[in-house]
C-alpha cells in the first residue's frame, strides 16, 4: 500500500465529511470533478500564505472590498486628492466637505454593522485594504473600551482631519460613543465606548 501512494504521488487525508458534500455540490454546480476542487482550493491556499496572508485573512479582505465596491468607493492617487484639497480655501465649503466625509462613514459603518459579525475588525481591515496613504492602522480593545490609531507619512492636516471625520462617524454608527478625539498632521486617535457597555454614574 505504501509502495503504491508512492508511485502514484497521493496522499489519504481525512476532513470532515460536512466539507466534502459542500465541495461535491459545488463541484457539480460549476460542472468539474471534485479532484480538481480540491486541487485548486489547495494551491491557492498554498499561494495565500507565499503572499504573507492565511486564507481567513485574504477572504476577509475580499469581503471588504466587495462592500467597498457595492457602497461605490472609487480610487483617487494621493496627489490627485492634495490638489483638489489645494483649491478649497473657503471655511463654508471645507464645513460641508467635512459633513460629505461623516455622511460617506455613517453610510460605511452602519453597511459593515449589517454584515460582518466584527464591524469594528472589518472597518480596519478596511482602512488597511483601501488607503495605501496609511503607513499603520491599530485597533486596541480595553472592554468597554476600543481605541483606534492611524498614522501616515502623506496626508496633509486637512487630509487627516477629513478622514478623522470619516473615521469617527464609521464606528459611532455602530453604535459606539467617542470619549477621546486628537489628531495632528498624519496621526489620528480615537477611543470609543461600547455600546454594550453599563452606563457611567
């Protein structure tokens, strides 16, 4: 027996029989064998992880981008966005840019509420998907407590402030109250509360 999985080049692995039959059905479905399923579902699982990624994370960040693109997201270079930025010296229109930004995260946050069990974890790996401008995104959770650090070597103050606004009214939909708010040229913190959270007395 061993001497013929040798020359075959094939190995017996046990996995739940649950997994088989969802794999036979979709197999079926897209009109190949199962073998070939699994072959492929193997060797892109290998490749996920070459790219530095385990397959829970890459699929995370592909359900992210499919909510970026059915919420409408579209890519700006950097220096693109700096200039519009450049052209925009009135308080009035800044005010109502800032109120464009709240209504783009509320819109956001409360699409991740509906459908990712984690809004909060999949709002970051948002962030770090989509804004390549951000050199570091970190999320600490003290419960009742979150806290939310972003740092960028490119963004201007009115860059960061516009995304502060963002950010913020992206997880208060979620139903979280902000306790702490700092930001300077590229570095936003933000600290909320949980909505779970007992009332202070």
């Amino acid at each position: 027996m061993k001497r013929q999985e040798k020359r075959s080049g094939k190995k017996l692995v046990y996995v739940p029989e649950s997994l088989i039959e969802k794999m036979a059905e979709t197999a079926r479905r897209e009109g190949r064998s199962l073998t070939s399923l699994v072959e492929e579902a193997l060797q892109q699982a290998l490749m996920t992880r070459k790219l530095g990624y385990n397959p829970n994370e890459a699929l995370e960040q592909l359900r992210v981008l499919k909510a970026q693109r059915t919420l409408g997201a579209t890519f700006i270079p950097i220096d693109v966005l700096t200039h519009l930025m450049g052209h925009i010296n009135d308080e009035e229109k800044m005010r109502e840019l800032k109120m464009k930004w709240r209504m783009s995260g509320a819109w956001h946050g409360n699409y991740l509420k509906e459908e990712f069990k984690d809004p909060v974890k999949a709002f970051k790996t948002l962030l770090e998907a989509t804004r390549w401008d951000l050199t570091e995104v970190k999320l600490k959770r003290n419960y009742p407590n979150i806290k939310l650090s972003i740092i960028s070597t490119v963004l201007t103050e009115e860059e960061t402030e516009l995304l502060m606004e963002y950010v913020e009214s992206a997880i208060q939909s979620m139903g979280y109250e902000t306790i702490n708010r700092n930001h300077m040229k590229g570095m936003i913190i933000l600290e909320f509360r949980s909505p779970q959270a007992p009332s202070q007395p």
